[in-house]
C-alpha cells in the first residue's frame, strides 16, 4: 500500500509538471509499468476487468466501430474499423476483418481495465496488458461506437477484485540470446529458405536452427533473399507508396499482438523524430531515429516471391514490417515490387 500511495504522488507530480506526455513515457520516467499507472485509478477512472480475455474478444463486434491500437516502443499502429470474423486456437486468437486485422497471442496476457480519460469530452477504451505490465492492446470507442453495449461489456466482466495492487511478473524474451555462427547448420538453413513454399513456414525455419531474426538475414542464401538497406527506408517506402497508390500491408506487433493494416496509404507526414501516416481510417507513428537496421527480404511461396522490408531498433526486435498488399493465391503486386527496387 505504501509503494502504490507512492507512486500514485510521483504519477501525480509529474502530470503536473509534464502534461503532455503519453502514459508509456509516464511510465519509463517512473520506472513503473503502464498496467501499474492504470491501476492507481481503479475505482474512479478506471474498472478492472476478470481476466477472460478469449470471452471478452468475442463480444468485441458488437462494439461496432471503434479504433485499435497496437504499438511496441518504436511504432504505433492504429485502425478504424469493425472487429469482425473472430476466432480462436489454443495457440492464437484472429481477427480477420477488412478493416480490423489481427493475430493474437493470448498467453501473454494478464490485465484488461476499462478505462475513462479526460473530463470535458471523456474518451472511453478497453486497455490490454502483458504480465509485465506493458500495454500489448487497445480498444477505443468512436463517436458512432456503440456505448451501450460497451458499457455491458464492463458491466459483465468487471471483476470482484477491484484492488489497484497489481502482480507485475517477467515477461518471456521473444527470441533466444543469438548462438554463434559455427553452432548454425547455413548450408541447410539456407537450403530450407530457396524451398519455402509460404511466408508462415519462416518463423518456423528460425525455430528449427535456432536463429534470432537479424542472425537469419544475415545468413541469408545471398542478396537476392535478404538486403541491408538505410534507415530511412520506411520514409521512403511509405512516401512511394502514397505518390505511386500502391496498395500495401503494414504490420506492427509486440509480445501479444500483431496489428496488420492493408490498403492505401496517403497523407505521410514527418512530426519531430517521427514519420507519420495520418489517414481517415490508419495511423501509423513511426520514431525514425530508433530504426537500427532496415532489410528487404525475400521469401518463396507457391505463389512467387514474396518482398518484405523490415526494420529492427537497437534490440534488434521487428518493429514493423510492409508488404505489397496481397491474398494466398494471388502474385505479389508489380507495383509493389517496382518499389522496392527503388530503395
């Protein structure tokens, strides 16, 4: 009790001198977690919900439409849309909407609130958190949502436990420590990337000879698979993309979530360290300087090749990743492919 009477000074102390900052920084300068910062407003902003999130996801729909976040440090991906066509394995959960786009991976999760900020126009969300505390996803309620059966969905899962003590556990590292290059079998891991046949089979491939993701493009068969490039490829792809109206698929993830927007893109903006989309239905806020490595990749598939870029901040996780938007089944897009070769 202490330690939240604490926090919940200092959290008060630094709103009022810095008050425009976002929660996560709130939370780094604390040296809490996000979930934590939620927490300390239990019972006057915030409702804590029972921890059923495959049961709370399936209710998303009827919602209607509202605006999903998802980030990692380095980039925020957000969409407006319909949570629509749900469903589940033990392994992940998906949304597979045309708007609303993403895989879930459940086991990592551990806190959900439902959340009220600001007074004069409050803004309402249901907010989604990792075991250690850190925001994997975000629901936010538009204007034309529907607040009715938001409000029962609170009603419904609102848990007994309405405490603003929270058990932040450690959450798994997403890849193993990278072994040397003499532990890997290349020749076979590089014989196993020519004979892909789907973009999926990949992760697996990582899994198999034990590689990190950076470790693997390194290795990669040669250039035509995979390809340094500068860190201002993500501006310039995204740039090309709008100019040309080449329709692609950005993907942004974290621990439990992988968000994925597919179509146009349109008005790009650069805003300090970050180079912005901000469209009627898609944002995406990209903090450029924290882009260490950019790579275009190549896979095979029954379909073709399939181009990636890729780009990993300084540990070397995947940020972000764009495509030419396409379908199993369907070649990769020309357009798409004319693009990339310009970078």
């Amino acid at each position: 009790m202490e330690t939240t009477l604490s926090l919940k000074e200092a959290f008060t102390h630094l709103k009022e001198s810095e008050p425009k900052l976002r929660i996560r920084e709130y939370a780094k300068r604390l040296n809490a977690s996000e979930a934590e910062l939620v927490a300390l407003s239990v019972g006057t902003a915030a409702v804590r919900l029972r921890p059923e999130f495959t049961a709370i996801l399936g209710e998303i729909e009827s919602l209607g439409f509202v605006m999903a976040l998802t980030r990692n440090d380095d980039v925020v991906h957000e969409r407006k849309g319909v949570y629509e066509n749900f469903s589940t394995t033990p392994h992940a959960s998906l949304f597979v909407g045309k708007d609303i786009d993403l895989r879930i991976f459940p086991n990592s999760w551990a806190y959900a609130f439902a959340v009220t900020e600001g007074e004069d126009k409050p803004r309402h969300s249901l907010q989604f958190f990792t075991n250690d505390g850190v925001a994997t996803h975000k629901i936010y309620m538009e204007p034309k949502s529907n607040m009715e059966a938001y409000e029962a969905l609170v009603a419904k899962y609102k848990d007994e436990n309405q405490s603003s003590e929270l058990e932040i556990g450690a959450l798994l590292p997403l890849e193993s420590p990278e072994l040397p290059d003499s532990e890997i079998d290349v020749k076979a891991f590089r014989e196993q990337w020519i004979n892909l046949k789907d973009t999926h089979e990949f992760f697996g491939l990582l899994r198999k000879h034990k590689l990190t993701r950076t470790q693997a493009l390194r290795l990669a068969p040669d250039e035509n698979y995979a390809k340094k490039t500068d860190n201002k490829a993500l501006r310039r792809a995204l740039e090309a993309a709008a100019k040309d109206q080449v329709s692609i698929m950005v993907f942004v993830g974290n621990a439990g979530m992988i968000q994925i927007h597919t179509g146009e893109v349109k008005n790009i903006v650069e805003h300090g360290p970050w180079i912005n989309v901000l469209d009627p239905m898609f944002n995406l806020h990209a903090k450029e300087d924290a882009i260490t490595e950019s790579w275009i990749v190549r896979k095979p598939t029954e379909d073709g090749m399939v181009t990636s870029l890729e780009l990993f901040n300084t540990k070397k996780e995947l940020v972000c990743t764009l495509f030419g938007a396409r379908k199993p089944g369907v070649p990769e897009l020309e357009s798409w492919r004319k693009l990339i070769a310009a970078l």
